[in-house]
C-alpha cells in the first residue's frame, strides 16, 4: 500500500507526472508540524505553472489557505492568504473599481504563486512586475518560524523569496496594493504586421500604452518571418464606453464557458494542423486595425474561456518554452528562434511576444530585464528535447534567460541563478534538476 497522500501529481502542461507526497492545511500549527518533520519540501498554489517548479519529493498544497483577511477600500490595499486565486482578488475588487496592477495570462494563479515566480504581464514596460505592489508578507522558514518580510523587515528574505519559486519558506499571507480602474473594459487596438519588422517598429511605436501584446506566426518564413497582430490597450474610463456597457460599467455579464471533455489524439496536432490554426487567426481579421471595447476577461484571459484547454495537447502534456532577449539583440535574436521552430516543424498555436521595460534590481531573482520576451506552447514529442537545446543555445548565444516559471527541460546554464535562494529545507524537482546539471 502507498503512505497516505502520495498522489500523482503535474502541473498545467501535464509534463511531467510524479507521484509524491502532497498534503493541504489551513492551521499554520500543522504546517509548521509538515514542515519541521519532512526534508525536501516545496510549497505549490494552484498547480497552473507550465513547469515542474511546484513539484518535490514532499508538496505543500496552499489551497487550503484560501481566507481574505482584510480590503482597505479607500487605499486599495487587500491582505489574504496565499492560496486565495487572482481570480477570487477580481471577483471582489473589479465591482469596487479596482484591478490587479499586474497580471499573467491566467486569473487561476494563487497570490502566493505570484509571488514565488515574480510574475509579469502585458505592461511590464509600463509598470513592472507583481512585486513592484507587494507591500508585505508571511513566510514560514525551514525551522517552522513565522517572519514578517517586506523592504523594511527581514529584506533579504523578502528579496530573496521574489521570482526565488518558492525556495525560502512557504508563503502563508501577502498584502499588496491594487489600481484604480473606471470599468471592466479595455480600449483596445488590434494591429496586424507583416513581419518581424513592423511588429517591432509597432512596439516601439506603443511604448505609450499600458498593455502591449502580439500573437505571432511561428511556423513562417523568409519575407513573412514574424507575421503577427499587436494588441495594445488601456483600461476604459466609463465616459468612452459605447452606450450597451454603460449601465453597469464594473460588473460583467457571466458568460458560459465550455469544457474539453478529452484528450485530444496526438495525431490532431501537428505542423499541418498548426499552419491551419495560424493562418485562419491571422485572416480573421481582415482590417489592418481594429478599435474596440472588450472586457478584461477577453483582454487578460482568454484562454480561462476554456476550461481545462490543455487537454488539447494530448496524455503526452505540452510545455511553454519562454525566453527574453535584451532589447539591443531583440529582432536578430527573435529572427534565429523563429527560423530554428520553423525549420523543426514544432509549431506552437499559442506564440505570444511582449516587450519588457527594465526591472527593479533589488528584484535579483524576477525573470524580466529590458527587451523582448517570446512564450511559446510545444507539444511534448520525441524531436522536443533537441529543439528546447537549440533554444537553449540560442538564448545564452544572446546573452538571454530562461523563465523558471516554465521551465521542465532546459539546461543549468541558463537557470543558475537559482543559486541565489538554496535552501536545505525547501527543494524543488526543477531545483534539483539543475543542481544535478551543474555537478
């Protein structure tokens, strides 16, 4: 018989799949009880990292500490516990006039996870990571104390434990600070680009907004290399808004939301399906530009309009592969990575390009720094793991690095400076994946 909690275990990507010991508490007594009698322990949120970052030999699930503590309404200021979901953050903060100042691509993420990977959003050049609004939190050490850590207290754990997935301690509560919005839509611009060149010119010509984004075209070549459509956008103010979102301006509308019932076939997917895939998203728009208001649910998330999306990608699981680039060497960069995926015939459906503006250098362990950032979404094959190489070649050639957050098979070289936040007590697979690569 298997010890009690041992369970098969993956995050998003379904790559890879352990069986490990995983247990949830809510009484910081019995966590701090896990804690002191078990060696080798990683904290996990929701499990919607790509990654293997969340997995280890014994799991603490935080899903149990799902409690608001308190919302300062007037500062727009909110303390909860570490497992309470971004999504459950909007669900009370939108209808009050407030929003994340920073979000990833999913509202699934817990606030603890947000955290540990530092994450970053469409507005990095603008108003930089999830940090940048972390007014404090509470992390439980490798000896079961409970410290307060923010810029004034305990600095070095604070800094140590951004972007240091979940290396220092487990992350019991966070207080950050939220943005004033006037609704729950964007104003947004949608611009379609030939090639790698005018998509980068159109970033540089959008530094001014807010959110910038592009789709990207990964499986084309030579005069059409970088084919894609820049999203920019601002958050609306209730007088700009077409006259149907006017009544009630900061709630939305709940929409029905479809669920993949299955594992697609490993055979659905392939070069052929994605140049299909990619070819019909770029002629659906048949304008140049397009202006319109969108709520921030299409804006922010659209694939959580899917529930359980990544059973598209078959039992073999997928991976996001995504890199940044320093701004100087963006395009060459971006042009050699592009060419090497083209040539491989590992199309990604979802290839999404951002611009990052220059990162806080207190914040020693946030994956951003200033230039150009490209996520990608692999299906998990045989030809995998030679591609993930070249790009891994690639990356370092240009003097770039990998993002920790989904990470589950590149070398050490590119993730060393998680050297930064080892710990004896709290180990993740991917931790010692790249110890093991550096011996």
């Amino acid at each position: 018989m298997k010890p009690n909690f041992i369970q098969k275990v993956t995050n998003w990507g379904n790559f890879p799949i352990v069986e490990k010991e995983m247990k949830s508490e809510d009484s910081f007594k019995k966590i701090k009880d896990f804690v002191i009698n078990h060696n080798e322990v990683i904290a996990r949120g929701n499990g919607r990292c790509y990654g293997d970052a969340s997995l280890g030999e014994h799991i603490f699930s935080t899903k149990k500490l799902n409690k608001f503590i308190s919302f300062d309404r007037l500062n727009g200021i909110l303390e909860c516990e570490s497992g309470v979901l971004l999504s459950e953050v909007l669900e009370i903060s939108v209808p009050q006039g407030y929003f994340l100042y920073v979000t990833p691509g999913t509202k699934f993420v817990s606030v603890g996870g947000a955290i540990a990977s530092d994450v970053h959003g469409k507005n990095h050049h603008a108003e930089g990571c999830f940090s940048e609004y972390v007014i404090e939190f509470k992390l439980m050490t490798e000896n079961g104390d409970i410290i307060t850590c923010s810029r004034e207290e305990n600095i070095e754990k604070f800094w140590a434990t951004i972007g240091g997935m979940g290396l220092t301690g487990i992350i019991l509560t966070a207080k950050f600070k939220l943005k004033n919005i006037d609704s729950a839509y964007i104003r947004q611009e949608s611009i379609k680009a030939e090639n790698l060149d005018e998509i980068f010119t159109l970033f540089e010509e959008s530094e001014s907004w807010t959110y910038t984004v592009a789709w990207i075209d990964c499986l084309q070549k030579g005069k059409n290399i970088g084919r894609s459509i820049l999203m920019r956008g601002e958050h609306a103010f209730q007088h700009e808004l077409p006259q149907n979102l006017t009544k009630n301006p900061l709630r939305l509308k709940k929409k029905l939301q479809p669920t993949v019932p299955f594992y697609f076939p490993n055979f659905v997917l392939n070069s052929l399906t994605v140049k299909i895939f990619n070819l019909l998203y770029y002629k659906k728009q048949s304008k140049k530009e397009v202006k319109s208001f969108i709520d921030y649910e299409t804006f922010f998330y659209p694939l959580d309009a899917v529930n359980e999306w990544n059973k598209i990608y078959g039992k073999s699981g997928f991976i996001q592969y995504q890199m940044v680039i320093p701004k100087e060497t963006g395009k060459e960069g971006m042009k050699k990575i592009l060419e090497t995926i083209a040539n491989s015939g590992n199309g990604s459906f979802l290839a999404v390009l951002k611009l990052f503006g220059k990162n806080n250098p207190e914040a020693y362990n946030s994956f951003p720094f200033e230039g150009y950032t490209l996520a990608l979404d692999f299906k998990v094959n045989s030809k995998l793991k030679k591609l993930v190489e070249q790009l891994d070649s690639i990356v370092q050639e240009f003097g770039g690095r990998i993002y920790l957050t989904k990470d589950s098979m590149s070398r050490s070289s590119l993730t060393n400076y998680l050297k930064n936040v080892q710990s004896s007590k709290f180990v993740s697979l991917q931790h010692k994946r790249i110890i093991n690569n550096n011996s």
